[in-house]
C-alpha cells in the first residue's frame, strides 16, 4: 500500500511539473542554448543573448561566426556590451552598458502571458553616425510594444573601424566566400537571420518582421530594402532620419578609389601608417588585429568624425563590396529590385541637414514605394517636449522622436514629463505598433494618416502641440524647392 501510494504522488509530482515546463514562458531554448528571461508585471524580456561569437582577436574583421552553444540556463537579465566606441557626450540616448569588442548579443520583450496565436515581431536598429550607439539605452526598451502584442527584438552590431574596415591583407585573406568590409551589415543580416529562426519561442511571427531604424540605422534599413542578402527576412520597414538619396554616408568603394573618395583600402593603409604599422601581408594584419580595442577607436565618435584628416582619412563608413552594398538604394527602388515592403518613413522638423538631406529625400522614398503598388507613409515630427520648448528654436532635434515612437518619454524626461508629452508618446508608439501589426498606422480613434500617393505630398504631422494632422504638407512649397535643387545636382553630376 505504501509503494502504491508512493508512485502516485510521484506521478502527481512529475505531472505537476510537467505542466509548470509546458507553461514556463520565461525559459526559452535558442541558438546556442537555454536562456532564462525576466518578468516585469505584464512584460517578459529577455537581455544580452549571444547570438554570434565575440568578434575579437582573429575574428576581427571577419563576419560574425556561429555563437558556441553553452551549457545549462544562461540567465539572460542584463544587457550584454554595447560594442566598442568612445562615449559621445551629448548623445540623445546615453549608453547602458561598457562598451566592449565582445558585444553581439540580443534583447527581446513579450507579452508575459502566453498568447493564443504568434505575434507580430519589431526588430530595432540603432543610430550613431555607425561610430556610436547601441541597444542598452532606457529609450530603446521595448515593454510598450510587447504591452500592445508585439514582441520588440534589439540588437548591437559593431561600429566605427570594428564595424567598417578595408585593408589589401584582409583582401588577400581567404575564408571562403566572407564579403569584406562592412562587418557592421554583415552583423545585421545575422542578426535577422537569428529572428527568423527563434521568434518563434518568443511567440513572435517570423512571416511578420518589421525592421526599424533610426538615422545610421535607417541607412541600413535602406540598405536592408535593397541588398539580394536581406530577401525574405522582414515584411516591413521604418526610416526615421535616414535619408532616401543616394546613400546616407556616401558611396566609396572597397579597392577602387574615385575622384575624392580614396577606397577602403587605402583608408585602411592610413589607419595602421598612424599607428606604426606598415605593409600589406599577414603580418601587417597580424599587428592591427592584436592593437588594444581603444587604440583601434583611436578617438572616433560623431563629434570627432568629421574632423578628420582629408588628405589621409582613416575611418571610411560604409563601402560599396559589390554584394552586400552594391548600389545606392533609390536607385534600385526605381527600377523595382528591392527587397518589396510596406514603408513607413519621414524626419524630424529640425533634423541636421533639413529639407535637403532628411526631409525631401523622404518624400522621395515614400513616393518611389507607392509607385511600385506598396503601403507608404510619409510623417513629420514636429513636437518638442514641455520642458525643453522654450530652449529649442529650430524644430524638434534629430532623433527626438524616438522616445515618443516608442513612448518611453518617462526615461528620457524623467519628473520634467507632462501629460502632454506622456498622451504625444501614447499616440506615437500606437500609430506605430499598428504599422508592425498590419502595414497600415491608422487605427481606430486616431487621426487619419493618409496613404502616399505616387506623386503626392500627402504626410502625418505629429505637430508642436501634440496633435496628429494628416493631409498635405503645409511644407509643400519648401520641400518641392529642395527636390528642384536635388534633381538640378544629380542632373549636373551625370
């Protein structure tokens, strides 16, 4: 009697936990191994997965390698690294984390209940010029869209001359078919790549990806609409600041050099002459690869970028590789080669460079995708927070609108946070949720935002007071004089 006893409550006992297992949400197996995320109320996140092998020693300046699987749980409850960079000052969204070269890790926010179908899936992609940023900023949490049934993914990706690096001893180097030169991209496509093969544990919809980008990171969402390597990875897209024209941070190549464009190449060759290294073989590779992370940062950052030595620059940005960065973007959106997607995209009202490297070349874009039959919104964001209003004379600055598209308006304003900016944020981060969740911002309750036209001017204003006004752009006349000016000097260049 006692035996039998004890096998029931043992079968009791496995049962039970058996059930605890199939409900347990916070513990997830991916890529690599098991992980064991947080809960915060209403919210599941999950911080500082890896999802790469740390890019150091002889795995710098290679494409990001399959992450070594780990045993047991890794708890995933703090950010990893941001990757390596020197700290800009006055940044919009300052850092989290260290920064380190060890640095390719993921973060993803849920719903902490478990959901009866998958969820449409946010993939965020930072800003910084490409020599600052990363995902452990407050303003860049994404418990707010898993609040409103959308799982939020973050990743880093490596920056400044970690990210972007060309040298003849890296072309001679073999490892198969690795492209050369813009790792930063290379980190990106992996990084996508890792969301369509795990969304899914996080109860996220990997037929339902909208990428997201702000400033460089809407460069590379331009740059992801138009690379043959991004096909399939997401179905819609968001520029916020990012340009359209041409490509936002110029368009050099790897090997060749052009007319005030020296190649990367040759820009690599300046980078190790300036710390003593010199030649072309393994062995000149062999000393750059083994300099300390800082002295490869050497003072980079979006204050010092554009003071450096033109004669002999040493830090080159994106390149053209011939197949990952093949051509300037709107180029391809013209003869319909991209990567198709619904587009949300647009600029702040006092972005750096206006009209002419924000706001038109937006409208641009917005126009190009409705003609090729595609969902397009053009926005303007014009609101500037209560408390610093009285101090802000041209527009709203570039990238402020991010805290309000994500409405974590309470982290960046703290106790100076009015109801205006808090019910500006609100409506923002919904506007956006619902372009995530079905292609189309417009929802019930909300001010209409009017669809792009082919030819057309037609926008949503977030305006000063707070308001959503969606029409025709009160700006047209300005904006219409930036577009003569740009098609006169492309006209002129050709």
């Amino acid at each position: 009697m006692r035996t039998a006893t004890a096998i029931l409550l043992l079968a009791l006992t496995l049962g039970s936990a058996a059930t605890r297992a199939a409900t347990d949400v916070s513990t997830v197996r991916v890529t690599g191994g098991r992980i064991r995320g947080v809960v915060d109320g209403d919210v599941l996140s999950f911080k500082g997965i890896p999802f790469a092998q740390p890019p150091v020693g002889n795995l710098r300046w290679r494409a990001p390698q399959p992450v070594m699987p780990w045993q047991g749980v890794r708890e995933a409850n703090q950010p990893g690294h941001d990757c390596m960079q020197l700290p800009f000052p006055s940044d919009a969204a300052p850092l989290g984390t260290e920064p380190a070269e060890d640095c390719l890790v993921m973060n993803v926010w849920r719903p902490a209940n478990p959901q009866t179908r998958k969820a449409p899936v946010l993939v965020w992609i930072y800003g910084g010029g490409f020599v600052n940023g990363g995902s452990s900023p407050a303003v860049y949490d994404g418990s707010e869209f898993a609040r409103q049934g959308v799982v939020f993914v973050s990743f880093n990706y490596r920056l400044g001359r970690f990210g972007f690096f060309a040298h003849p001893a890296l072309s001679a180097e073999k490892h198969g078919r690795e492209p050369l030169g813009n790792y930063a991209y290379l980190d990106q496509l992996l990084a996508l790549h890792w969301v369509r093969h795990n969304v899914a544990r996080f109860g996220g919809d990997a037929s339902q990806v909208t990428i997201v980008g702000e400033s460089a990171g809407g460069g590379s969402v331009h740059m992801l609409l138009a690379a043959p390597a991004a096909k399939g990875l997401f179905q819609r897209a968001v520029v916020q600041s990012g340009g359209g024209r041409g490509s936002l941070m110029g368009e050099r190549d790897i090997k060749a050099d052009r007319p005030g464009l020296p190649s990367g190449e040759r820009i690599g060759l300046n980078f190790a002459a300036s710390v003593g290294i010199q030649g072309k073989d393994a062995a000149a590779l062999a000393k750059l690869r083994a300099l300390p992370a800082d002295q490869v940062v050497a003072g980079l950052n979006i204050a010092t970028m554009g003071r450096m030595d033109k004669a002999a620059p040493t830090y080159s940005g994106p390149m053209r590789d011939g197949r990952i960065v093949s051509s300037a973007p709107d180029k391809l959106y013209v003869t319909g080669k991209f990567n198709r997607a619904d587009l949300l995209v647009g600029s702040t009202s006092g972005d750096i460079g206006g009209d002419t490297v924000m706001g038109e070349p937006a409208r641009y874009v917005s126009r190009l995708f409705a003609q090729q039959g595609l969902n397009s919104y053009l926005y303007r964001f014009s609101y500037i927070a209560d408390s610093v209003a009285a101090e802000t004379k041209n527009g709203a600055p570039h990238a402020s609108d991010i805290p309000f598209f994500f409405n974590t308006v309470a982290a960046k304003y703290g106790a100076n946070l009015s109801p205006q900016d808090a019910a500006t944020g609100k409506l923002a981060a919904t506007y956006l949720a619902n372009f995530v969740k079905k292609g189309d911002p417009n929802g019930a309750g909300l001010p209409t935002w009017p669809r792009q036209t082919a030819s057309g001017a037609l926008l949503l204003e977030l305006s000063k007071d707070g308001t959503a006004v969606g029409g025709v752009d009160p700006r047209k006349a300005e904006v219409d004089a930036a577009e003569a000016a740009a098609v006169a000097d492309a006209a002129q260049r050709h």
